[in-house]
C-alpha cells in the first residue's frame, strides 16, 4: 500500500476499523463472543516493532505489547547475540532486522515503535520513522543533540504522530505530591535547584579506547551500529554500554539520569529553555593541574549552573546547579543531619529549595521517588517510602500505547507525560550541559603559542533561536555532522 492509500496518521486504528466496517455490509461477530474475555481482536491491535531490541529496548517493547495484548510484528537490532535474545524468546514470530530503515520499508503496516538503541541513534530512527507516519517510544535522551530535539518536537506535530519520551519516571504517581506541594506555595517562592548523581558508573574521563578490528563479534554490524558517526574501526568496549561517555555516540551522565532527575523541577516548577549555561569539570594532576583534556569524551566529573526565567508557578528566577562523578551539595541546615538529601545514601537526588523550606527528592525511575518536605518552622511531611502496588514503570509505555489507539489530540494523548511536546523542551535543556562542558574544553594556540582554553565563561543562550549569543564557536555543538544515510 502507498502512503498516499493508507488512513491519515492522525486518524486512530480503531476510527479506521470503525469506519471501514459502517462501511461494509457484513456482519461483525463481537470480539468478546470470539475470544472471549480480555482478548483483543486483530484488528484491534496495534502492530509494534522495536529499534534496540536488547538491553532497556527489550523490556521497552515487552511492556509496549501489554501481556500480549497488542502485536510485536518485526525487531530490529545490530546484534541478536546478547540481551537481545530475550526480545526474540518473547516474540518468536517477529521478523528479524539489522537495518530499520530496510524493516521501515519492507513492512508499511507497522503503526508504531520503540526506539532504545545508544543515544546517537535516537534521532536518526525516529525520524526516519515519523517522516512515514509512525507513532515512537524513544528511550531518554529523546535526542543526541539540542537541534534534533527542536526538530523532532516539532515533526511530531506535523506528521501528527503519538510520541513519549523513555523517562518512565514521568508517569510516576507520587510526581503528583511533589507537583501539589509546589501548587499549594508550601516552600514559597523558589530561588534554587541542586540536582546531583554518583554517574559515570561507566568508563569515562580517559583517553579514546583504540581499535581492535580482528576482535569484532560475528554477529554485531558494526557499520550499523556507527550509525551517523563517523566510520572507524571497530573498537571495543564501546558495544553495548560503554559509548555513553563518548561524544560521538552518548550523552555521558546528564544523559543516562538527566532527564529524570532534571525531569523533577522542570516539570513541577514549569521550567523552559534556560537563558545562560555555565560549568566546571574535575582535573587531573601530571607535573601541573590541568583539565582533563579528551575532547572525544565525557569529562570524570563536572559542575553546571543553569539560570531560568521566573514562570507562572515559580514566580522568581531560578538557579539549577548539576553536579556528577560524585559531587554533591551540602546538607541543608534544616534537614537533620542524619536524614538522607535525596535518595538513599544521598547518591543521587533533587533539592528544590524556596523561601520557606526544601523538597528533597529521588532520581525519578524505577527506583522510590521518596519525596520530603521540610519547612523552616521545623515542620516535616513524607510521601509513600515505597511504590508497592504500581504498575511496572508507572505504564508509561502503555499508557503511550493507549494513546497511539485513540489516535493523536485524542485524551489519552494530551495525558501523556512525556510527549515530545513536553521532553523535547526538557531534553533540550540536559543537553545545554553538554554544550557547557563541550565549550569549556575548546581551546586554540595564543598570541605567545601557548594552548589556552577560550570557551570558558557564561554562555547566553537565545533558546528560540538556539544559538549562543557570546561564543560563536560553541554553536558547533548545538547539532552535529552526520554520515550519508543517516541525516536528520
């Protein structure tokens, strides 16, 4: 079937069944009668297909079936060795494909799709999936870049196709607490934010691992696994997790848990583009302190100021601080000393500090929000200290499935958490780190022939425009280049 033949994207899969059968004049048996309770006709389903079919992208398709509810018809990995072998167990009559953009072609009626490769893939799939009229799941960060982010943001409403972002953390109930306590003007007016992480807990801050192309498995495509980076032999280590303290392929720290943690006070305090970026990355010692200098990667560690215009429930600017490789705030002085500030152990959290208390708040997965309020007058309220009873992952792949059915503006849509609409202003923002940290490595030859680093100093952003306005050079970062084959 050509596109041009096949119902509007916009349309939903059971207004199309709908239509077609008022259109008929046969009789349509109930598919309770047929299948009896719970099942599901057909041509009820929704046909999925998975791009990352291992890893997090197996329990992302597993999830976005609904126990078999809707029809897993085709996956697509670059390597069915590993974790990916689950995906194949649990949908045994699926085709199998290396190469998405072949599935894309070879099966039209495909309505809908998980994307949970490496970071650098996100944007190049999902593309090629939107521009055919397809609904997406993409798995946090949304994109590998500030510009895709914009792009696919704005895709998703041209092609009216159902999006949500992977930080299943969204859909999480107990947001809904921290959300009221915000609405309610419980610590007044926030002037600040501190968010920290004990990531990288990946190889990241040392030199480029070096090529090894005898050692390469048989069964990773390793031509498609670079997808839209540049072609270099194969490497190990990079395959499956360790790409993500490379610039080429991952986002590093802010990446993996950014868009939860960061997910928190943007989303309650109605947070948009920040208006200036700053950073600081931990050094090392070799005769002298220096950076530490890889330009192809993450740095071990780094400390981010962003600043926030005042928005309808944060009356005043805000100051957001991020800090990875272990770094983290002190211990506010009401909060009692031996409490935890975020989550357990105080490894990673969310301090949203306003003029009459602090929320303290977890990394916003799977794992317990475990949200606390502490008020200056020394009064203390708790949220649920666990999340026993919810459905797994908050349903956040199904509650995107449900929309996908009821077809785009429809309530289910509007309802989802993490739209495009929604994470790709949010994703954007993560990523303004990177571009911070990225700059603060730029450096060029001086006047005297010594190496001197130029880019460190605030960089005021122009959010609707996307650019820096004070550092030229730091644009480069915005997007990036991309392999023939994998434009976006």
């Amino acid at each position: 079937m050509k596109d041009s033949e096949k119902p509007n994207s916009g349309q939903s899969r059971r207004e199309f069944i709908k239509n077609a059968a008022l259109a008929s004049s046969f009789f349509i048996v109930p598919r309770n009668v047929l299948g009896g309770v719970g099942y599901t006709a057909p041509s009820d389903q929704l046909l999925l297909a998975a791009i990352g079919a291992g890893g997090k992208g197996a329990s992302d398709i597993e999830l976005a079936s609904v126990g078999g509810r809707e029809r897993v018809v085709a996956l697509c990995d670059v390597d069915f060795s590993g974790t990916a072998k689950r995906s194949v167990e649990n949908f045994p009559d699926a085709k199998l494909y290396a190469d998405y953009r072949i599935m894309l072609e070879e099966m039209p009626e495909i309505d809908a799709l998980t994307i949970s490769t490496p970071d650098h893939v996100h944007g190049p799939a999902a593309k090629f999936a939107m521009d055919r009229g397809k609904h997406v799941y993409v798995q946090k960060p949304m994109t590998h870049n500030i510009r895709e982010a914009r792009l696919l943001t704005q895709l998703a409403r041209d092609k009216k196709v159902v999006t949500q972002m992977g930080n299943q953390g969204g859909s999480n109930p107990l947001l809904k607490l921290v959300q009221k306590w915000i609405d309610e003007d419980k610590i007044g007016a926030v002037s600040k934010v501190q968010i920290w992480t004990n990531r990288p807990v990946w190889p990241q801050g040392g030199p480029f691992p070096q090529p090894e192309p005898s050692k390469k498995p048989d069964a990773l495509d390793w031509d498609l696994w670079l997808g839209p980076s540049p072609e270099i032999p194969y490497t190990p280590n990079l395959h499956p997790f360790s790409w993500r303290g490379w610039w080429n392929y991952g986002t590093g720290a802010l990446g993996d848990v950014g868009c939860h943690l960061i997910d928190i006070p943007f989303r309650t305090l109605g947070l948009h583009y920040p208006t200036d970026a700053e950073c600081s990355v931990g050094s090392v010692y070799s005769g002298m302190w220096t950076a530490d200098y890889h330009p192809d990667g993450c740095p071990a560690s780094s400390f981010i100021t962003l600043h926030f215009g005042a928005t309808p429930k944060s009356k005043s600017p805000i100051e957001m601080t991020w800090m990875d490789g272990g770094i983290k705030p002190a211990h506010p002085e009401i909060i009692p000393a031996d409490d935890d500030i975020g989550g357990t152990g105080s490894a990673n959290g969310v301090l949203i500090i306003g003029e009459k208390g602090i929320i303290s708040t977890n990394i916003n997965d799977s794992s317990p929000l475990m949200p606390k309020l502490y008020l200056n007058d020394g009064t203390v309220e708790m949220g649920p200290q666990s999340e026993e009873g919810f459905e797994r992952e908050y349903g956040h792949q199904r509650l995107w499935v449900d929309a996908c059915k009821a077809g785009f503006g429809s309530t289910e849509h509007k309802g989802l958490t993490s739209s495009f609409d929604y994470a790709g202003p949010m994703t954007e923002t993560v990523l303004m780190g990177n571009l911070a940290i990225r700059s603060f490595l730029l450096r060029r030859e001086n006047e005297k022939g010594q190496m001197e680093f130029f880019g460190r100093k605030k960089l005021l952003w122009d959010g609707e425009n996307m650019r820096i306005t004070n550092l030229e050079e730091a644009n480069q970062f915005v997007g990036r280049t991309y392999r023939k084959g994998f434009e976006v």
